[in-house]
C-alpha cells in the first residue's frame, strides 16, 4: 500500500485533549502592552485610517477585539492578511467575504518577503480610497495625512511598514524587525511613507489579546510565534501541530518526515525524527543493573 492510500484509511483523534489545557496563555500581557495601548489610544486623534496586520495562517483566530472596540470603530480600518508565503489561500475570496463582515472596510493580502509582487503597495491607495468616503477632502486640505498600523506580536508589522517605505519612497528601513515577539516596543514616532500625498505612519507594539479564552486559539497564536514558545511548551505546540494536520487531511509531514504513514501520535514522531538526526541516547534500565550486579 502506498504512503498516500494509507493516508486515507488512518484513523485519527477527533479533539485534541491536554492535560495542560488550563494553561495559562493570557499571562502573557507585558507591561509594555499595557502601555503601548494607551499610547496609541492617544496617537487616535491625530490618525486618520487604521491598518490592521493578521497572520494570513490564521485569518479567523487570535485577533485582539480591544482594537475594534477602543481602535478602529471610529476610523476606517484595512486588515492586511500578511505572511501569505506560508498560508493555504485557496480559500482567499471566502476567508475576505467573511472579514468584511465585520468593522473591516477592506481586506489585502501581502507578503514581506517576496521581492516581486507583495501585495502592500495596495495598503496606501486602498487608504487613500476609504477617506474619500469620509472627509477627505478636508484632510487633504491639511498638509500631511498618518495611519496606525496594529497588531498582535511579531506578525510583520514593521516588515509592512519598512516595504511600504521602500515602495513609495524607496528608502531603506526605518523600524527593526525580528523573528520573536516583541520588538517594537513602544508606539514610535512617525515614520514619512510617501512624498505626495505626504503620509506618515506610526509602528506600535504587537499587542496580545489580554484574555485567549480558548486553548485551541492559544495554540495556533503560538504555532505563528505570536506568543512566546516557553510560555506554552514546545511539545505541546508539536502535539497540536499533528493534530491540526491530520484534522485537514495535510499529509505532506509523512513525505517531508520520511515516516512510513501518517502518525497520531506526537510521541512516535519525535521519535523518528531523534533516530534520523541520531539523537538518541542510551539509558540503563533496571535490569541493566541487575545484569552487571
Ligand atoms: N514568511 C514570512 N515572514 C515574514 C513576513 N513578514 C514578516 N516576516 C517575519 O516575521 C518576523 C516578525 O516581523 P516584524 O516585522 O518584526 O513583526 P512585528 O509585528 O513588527 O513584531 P513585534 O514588533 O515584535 O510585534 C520577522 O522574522 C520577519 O522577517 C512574511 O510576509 N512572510
Ligand atoms: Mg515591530
């Protein structure tokens, strides 16, 4: 039987259980959350359009309702689903009619690390097209026009900004990037993206939802790296990982693992992979000992 017929027949969990389900996600709220949101509560006056970065991995979980409710209900709000390199979108005009639905004006795609065709040179002339429904005109008048962008850590928020900057103004970065969670820190002060008009933007740090009531969200928010890996066990994100796959029916793990067929269990897994990397040690056992004595 072939590894993809096998694939067919397995039979796998149909919820995942932990025993470390009371896990303790929303502990993670550093201070400088707390802060950055009441900065940027502060920055809205002087805002004219919201632009919300997600993970495209996950379009449906982990966004922080704080920012409809004390952010964006009062200004025009873009989402843009970043990290489309790593996303199944076949589903994109489903995933964007769904998001619509809410607070959500309208919904891009990007990905920062493309070269070519990223998606974000639609953010500005997307938000240039949302004021005209308000009053732009006014706001044309005024000099110079600012967006917030938004979201929870270490989705690619700054990437965002820094390719806006190079589209428009083609300048280098102008705020640090990184792959754990937590780099910007504090609201910073304007960043110029685009001569005429003259728009300006401010990076804010990534800000978790205070409270994830659901486990299953918790995981995905750390298998994006949105939260740090310590804080939920790197075993339990694997666990969930498997699951998740063999729930969709993504069986490319069997092939890219070169495991025989699909596995359910996360234990047998780690296993294989310790005995290809040959990351195995050897222990006395019990009778070992009685051996030697
Ligand atoms: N694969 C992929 N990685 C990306 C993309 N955009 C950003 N990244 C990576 O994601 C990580 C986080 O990027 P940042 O721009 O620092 O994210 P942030 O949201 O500003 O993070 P904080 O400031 O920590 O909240 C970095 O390792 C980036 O290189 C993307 O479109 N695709
Ligand atoms: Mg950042």
């Amino acid at each position: 039987m072939t590894r993809l017929s096998l694939c067919q027949f397995a039979q796998f969990r149909e919820k995942f259980v932990s025993d470390r389900v009371k896990t303790n996600f929303a502990s993670w709220f550093p201070g400088h959350m707390y802060k950055g949101m009441l900065q940027m509560q502060a920055k809205l006056a002087v805002v004219d359009c919201i632009v919300e970065i997600h993970d495209a991995r996950i379009p449906f979980s982990g966004r922080n309702p704080k920012f409809y409710s004390m952010l964006s209900a009062i200004k025009p709000h873009i989402l843009v689903l970043n990290k489309t390199d790593l996303a199944d979108l076949t589903q994109k005009e489903k995933i964007k009619k769904h998001l619509l639905k809410e607070s959500v004006k309208e919904v891009l795609f990007t990905d920062c690390k493309s070269s070519s065709k990223t998606g974000v040179e639609k953010i500005l002339p997307t938000a240039i097209e949302l004021m005209k429904d308000g009053d732009f005109h006014n706001r044309l008048n005024r000099n110079s026009f600012s967006l917030m962008v938004i979201g929870v850590p270490n989705i690619g928020k700054s990437s965002v900004i820094n390719k806006l900057r190079n589209i428009h103004l083609k300048q280098g970065k102008a705020t640090s990037v990184g792959a754990v969670p937590g780099i910007t820190k504090s609201v910073l002060e304007k960043i110029k993206i685009s001569e005429n008009p003259l728009v300006y933007l401010y990076d804010t740090p990534g800000i978790m939802t205070p409270s994830i009531d659901s486990f299953e969200v918790g995981l995905k928010l750390a298998l994006c790296r949105t939260l740090n890996d310590s804080l939920v066990g790197l075993d339990l994100m694997a666990d969930y990982l498997l699951f998740w796959l063999n729930k969709h029916k993504k069986f490319k793990y069997v092939n890219y693992l070169e495991l025989n067929e699909p596995l359910d269990d996360i234990r047998m897994v780690l296993l294989h992979i310790a005995k290809q990397f040959n990351k195995v040690q050897k222990i006395k056992t019990a009778e070992d000992f009685q051996d030697a004595g």
